[in-house]
C-alpha cells in the first residue's frame, strides 16, 4: 500500500491529488461536487485515478461538510442542558450586534429557547462545588428534548472548567438514556475560562454532530467496501489532520478543514521555492480564501467566528473568506450599483456557460466572453464545451443592458469588481496588520485564482506571484502534506509568582499524554514528534492575553517542570514583541495553558512535479483572441505542463491544463521554476 490520497471537497469541484511514495510520482483529477451527498464525488474522483484501492495506505480528507452546515444552517436540531439562569448565553453572546451601526439587528441562535433547558447545580469560579447536580432533573431534561426529536445534546455548565465534576455526572446520567453518542460536554470540548466562547463552540460541536459524522461514516463505508483497507483522515482547520474517530467526536474541529489544507501546502511549496512570505488566494467557485504566511508560517487564531454569532475557540489557521468565487453572480442593484456574490451558482446549475439552466452571469462567464477560458477544454470534466453565447446574452441582459454597456465592457466590469473584493481581503491580512504586500508573493491556487493573477499584483502592489504546478488541487495536495496534529487547552487562572508549577506540569503531562497516545493509536508513519507549549497570559487588570510560546523540555515523554522566571522571562519577550514595551512592577498572570502535540509526516519530494525535457515551441498550442481593458489581444496559447525549467513566457499569453487556466497580462513575465512552479513578474524595464 504505497499510494496517500488527498481529497478536497469544494462548492464546485472535488479535488483529488494522488501521490504513489514509492515512485514519487503525482496524478491528479478535478470532478463534479455531488449534492446534496458529496460522497459521490469523492468516491468519482478518486476512481479516475485509482483502480484499486487495496494499494491506497492513506486517504486524506479536507471537507466542507461542517463549513456548509453551519454558513447555511443545516446542522441537526439539538437541545441543551445548563445551569440554571444560563439558558440565554447563546442568544446575549458578548451583546453584539449584526451592524455595529444599527440600531436593529435579529440573530437565531441555532438552539430555540424552548430547546435550552436548565437544572439545579452550581461550580463556582475557584471549582468549589456549591450546589450539587440535581441528576433527577437532568434526566428529565434528556427525556423533554429526546421526545422533541432532537438528534444530539449539548451539557454546558457555569465553571465547568474549573471543576468538571457536576457536569460529568450530567453527561452519564444523559448517555444512560441517549439513544446515540452525540452528547457534547463544555469541559470535554472546551475546559477554558469565559462562559459564552465554551457554550458556542460545545453548541455547534453537537450542531454539527450528526451531519459530520454521518457524512465521514458514509465515506469510511464507502472506501472499506471498495477494497480500502489503510487509514482515513480528515484536516482540522488548525491545518493538522486527525483520525475519523476524533473529527466524529469534535467535529467543530473542522469547520475551515478545507481552506486549511490548501494554506498548509502553500507553506510548503512556497517554502520549497525559496519563498518564506506569501499570501495565499484560494479561488474556487464559491469563494475567494485568502491567508497570510510570514516567516514560512501560517498565522493561527484561537477563536474565529463562522458567522454573527457563531463563535469557534479552537485553533485555526486565519483564513479571510468573501463571496467572490468562479460560480459567484453578478447581479445590479436598485441604486444602479454592479455586486459581486455572495449567491452563487455552485456546481449545479453553475455558471451560464454551463448549460444547465442558470440564466444569471458569474465571474466564470465574464472570464469566458472575454476569451480567457477556452470553452473548448473546460475544467473538470463536467462538459464537453462551454456556450459562450448564453453567457454572453446573461451578460448583456443582466449587466451590460442596465448601466449601458457593451458586452465586452459588462464583462469586464464584472472582473474589476470581483477583482477589487479579492485585492480587499488581501489588504485586510496584509497591510491592515501591519506587512508590506510588496516583501510578499501572491500565490493563486483553486480552479479560478491564476486567472487573476496579473490584477492582484497591480491592484496590491504585490511585487510577484508563484503558481503552483498544480493549482486546481493545491487544497488536496495540502492534505498529503499536512502533518497530525492535536490540540489541548486547559484554564490555570493563577498569578506567576503563586502559580502551582507542579500542577501546571501535570496538566501539561496529561496533554502530552494524550497526545502521543492519539499518534501511537494512528497507521501513519511519522518522522519526528514535536510537543509545542503556549501560556495565554497577561497584565493583572487586563483582559486580553498574550500567546506565550514557552519552551519545555520533554524527556521520554516526561515534562520538565518550568521555572517562573524562564515563564516570567518567555512573557516579558511576547509582550514586547507584540506591545513594544513592558509595564514595571505589573503582576503577570496566567491564564490558560495550549499544548500542541505534533506528529511530522514525511513530505514527498517536489522535485517529482518538475517537467522533464520539452520546449517552449512544443508547449505552444495556438493562439486566439483575450480581451483586455479595453481591446483584444492575440494571445498565445501553451501546454503548461510540457513547459520546461526556465522558460519565459511574455503576456499576453494562456497556459492551460486540466485543472486551470493561468493567465499572464500584458507587462507579465512567467518562468518555470526548478519544481514546476510559475513565477510572474512584471516585464524587466
């Protein structure tokens, strides 16, 4: 079993990258997304490439499947069992509101008032147990929400993570009578200070409960039927991937599982490349996923909000998401005004083009009518040509008709809107965090991101862009690349200088414990094991922390109990680092501790995507006509993949291959790199 699958499930396409580790060889294929069970094409994409699966030792899944649930609301209905006098934290949250300017806003949370009951207990904040669990009540609770047909159930408990002892008694008392295991406990998902954060993410822990979990148990099914008998993994949106048993218990640990998995192989071919800063652009046909990498890094964040309301403590990779995908419409407001999405055509109907009975123009069909998709060779195999004339009459009757414009001029009003969103969120994780865009490489990945290349770098000022070989299925190679990783978060709630260093090493000792156990328990092969610690502290009187990276010394799985000076010391350099200054005499204190248990997969050699032999006159396949700004350009047309190293390819020009179309403007230079990456380049002066 020498072969590893990555499979990336988007709104439009499912990704497949396949790379057999005896050879070191890669294929790759680009299918239909199958709704409403994305099975489908999971299983389709996979069997373009591989007829049997008993060769297949890991398959590597990065899913939208939580994503979709909770941006469309589509989880399963659950009720909730909590202190009495907290049923209402969901629905108060931090007293936000939709628009911040407004002075209306509505907000559902995703369990009715009705379906949030409570029961007698009380923790209080120091884990000294004040009112024990009143176990009659809770089954009765468990009894009311079973016969209002909920599927799964979530326990939240005030202080729960200070002394957990209430609420596991809860917890067994429900499973005694839970027809299913879909009972989500605060302290089992999020043992951390502040109510609200620990009651959303274990909420849509068991929201999401259901639909994951049935989604990965048709899929395991679905491969062991076929013959597979190796190990099936899913991406965490911390760009670590887990085993199916943890991503079915905390599924709300995948909720940017696949726009992850494309920003941990990002790092890794840009880092390959010789390129330690990028900013990521992830065009698929839904949405454009932008992500910075400084350092060979990517940034992660402790919490992320999904949408209003729907609060996530769990670490992720930051990811900036917008409505600005291949399939998103272009639509003309009452005030005259172009928009850009967020609706889109999805796979099905999709774009206009597609023939499938959307009759609304997409970023796809603009692209399209001014000549830069070849209609003849469309991506994914879903069609054997596109209708450039449908696509070109939506235009015309949607946008073109109504602010006076020809075709031509519609479309590319459509591209400069959809391009200004995309150069938008770019600015937002570059600029307004402080990094210059011009010490950074912009690298487009998706089935549409190269077609907008030259527009990023002269809209952002970004000084050149890489391109992956592989563009359409960066996300799927991502989850080859991505190494097993798990996270552990537990409140300490104390000052430095009263800090109970021993009890601080056994809660570091229990992490690390669980940790190893989860990667000893994997089929994986790993090259190294890595334990990383950070402490979220701060100034006595503040509220907001600090991650403190704090270096511990582990020793046959053994942790060396830390000094306070080296935390005092690790805090002193984190809070300079990020304030530029440090308050005398102030009382540090801790607050949480994060421990990340690593294992390192091996990383297949991207010197095997390189092309061999060739040359650029055989590379070219034609030319045709591309409209830019305002004119049409005869513009050559190569065979990306026969390119050689070293070639210069001047824009105009089109480089086509299965998965995308890179486009390189007028005043853009591409070369082929030693891996098989594009670099563009403004023209030499």
């Amino acid at each position: 079993m020498s072969k590893m699958i990555g499979v990336d499930v988007g709104g439009t396409f499912t990704d497949v990258f396949v790379l057999d580790e005896a050879s070191g060889k890669a294929v790759v294929s680009k299918v239909p997304t199958t709704r409403p069970d994305q099975s489908g094409g999971f299983l389709d994409g996979i069997a373009r490439q591989v007829d049997e699966l008993s060769t297949v030792g890991v398959v590597v899944h990065g899913t939208t499947a939580g994503t979709n649930a909770l941006l469309e609301r589509k989880g399963a209905k659950i009720g909730i069992i909590t202190t009495r006098g907290l049923r209402d934290v969901l629905e108060m949250r931090r007293r936000d509101r939709p628009r911040t300017w407004g002075l209306r806003g509505e907000f559902d949370p995703v369990v009715p008032r009705n379906l949030r009951l409570e029961v007698s207990e009380r923790t209080l904040a120091d884990g000294t147990i004040r009112t024990p669990v009143d176990l009659d009540e809770v089954r009765a609770a468990a009894e009311f929400l079973l016969a209002a047909e909920c599927q799964a159930v979530a326990i939240l408990f005030a202080n729960s993570y200070a002394n957990a002892d209430n609420e596991q008694k809860a917890v067994q008392a429900v499973r005694e009578v839970w027809p299913n295991p879909h009972v989500s406990a605060s302290a089992e998902i999020l043992p951390e200070i502040r109510e609200f954060e620990r009651f959303s993410t274990t909420a849509l822990n068991a929201y999401l409960q259901p639909e994951v979990s049935g989604y990965i148990d048709r899929l395991d099914n679905a491969l062991k039927g076929n013959g597979f008998g190796g190990e099936f993994m899913i991406v965490q949106s911390n760009g670590g991937v887990m085993g199916t048993d943890t991503a079915c218990r905390l599924p709300v640990r995948t909720a940017l599982s696949g726009p992850a998995a494309g920003v941990i192989a990002a790092a890794y071919i840009a880092q390959t490349a010789g390129f330690e800063n990028v900013i990521t652009g992830d065009m698929g046909g839904t949405s454009f996923d932008v992500a910075l990498i400084a350092d060979g890094k990517s940034m992660l964040s402790p919490q992320t909000s999904i949408d209003f309301g729907m609060v996530v403590r769990a670490p992720m990779i930051e990811i900036t998401t917008i409505g600005a995908g291949g399939g998103s419409i272009a639509w003309v407001d009452r005030g005259g005004l172009l928009n850009i999405g967020p609706e889109s055509a999805g796979s099905t109907p999709g774009p206009v083009a597609y023939g499938q009975g959307n009759t609304r123009p997409t970023v796809t069909d603009a692209n399209v009518v001014l000549g830069r998709i070849d209609p003849d060779s469309p991506i994914g195999g879903k069609l054997d040509r596109l209708d450039v004339e449908a696509a070109n009459k939506a235009i015309d009757e949607h946008v073109g008709s109504k602010l006076g414009l020809t075709t031509e001029a519609a479309a590319e009003a459509i591209l400069r809107v959809a391009n200004s969103k995309m150069a938008g969120a770019i600015r937002l994780v570059s600029i307004e965090r402080g990094f210059d865009p011009k010490r950074f490489a912009f690298m487009p990945f998706g089935g549409g991101g190269a077609l907008h290349t030259g527009a990023m770098l002269h809209d952002v000022g970004i000084a050149r862009a890489i391109i992956p070989r592989y563009p359409g299925v960066t996300s799927a190679m991502g989850c080859v690349i991505a190494d097993m990783r798990q996270d552990f978060v537990q409140t300490i709630n104390a000052l430095t200088q009263s800090l109970d260093l021993e009890g601080l090493t056994n809660w570091m000792q229990g992490h690390v414990d669980q940790g190893l156990s989860l990667l000893d328990a994997a089929q994986s092969r790993f090259e190294a094991r890595e334990i990383l610690v950070e402490l979220d502290m701060a100034y006595v009187g503040q509220t907001h922390t600090v991650a403190v990276p704090l270096a511990v010394t582990v020793s046959d799985g053994k942790v060396v109990t830390p000094t306070q000076a080296a935390i005092e010391d690790a805090f002193d350099a984190a809070y300079g680092a990020t304030f530029g200054r440090l308050l005398k005499n102030g009382a540090r204190r801790v607050m949480n501790l994060r421990t990340a248990v690593i294992g390192k997969r091996p990383k297949f050699d991207l010197g095997t995507l390189s092309p061999e032999g060739g040359s650029v006159e055989d590379s070219r396949t034609g030319s045709r006509n591309v409209h830019f700004g305002d004119a049409w350009h005869k513009t050559t047309i190569y065979d990306r993949l026969s390119l050689p190293v070293g070639s210069r390819i001047k824009g105009p020009a089109i480089l086509v291959q299965p998965d995308t179309t890179v486009l390189i403007d007028p005043g853009l230079t591409g070369r082929v790199d030693t891996y098989g990456n594009t670099i563009i380049e403004p023209d030499e002066a």
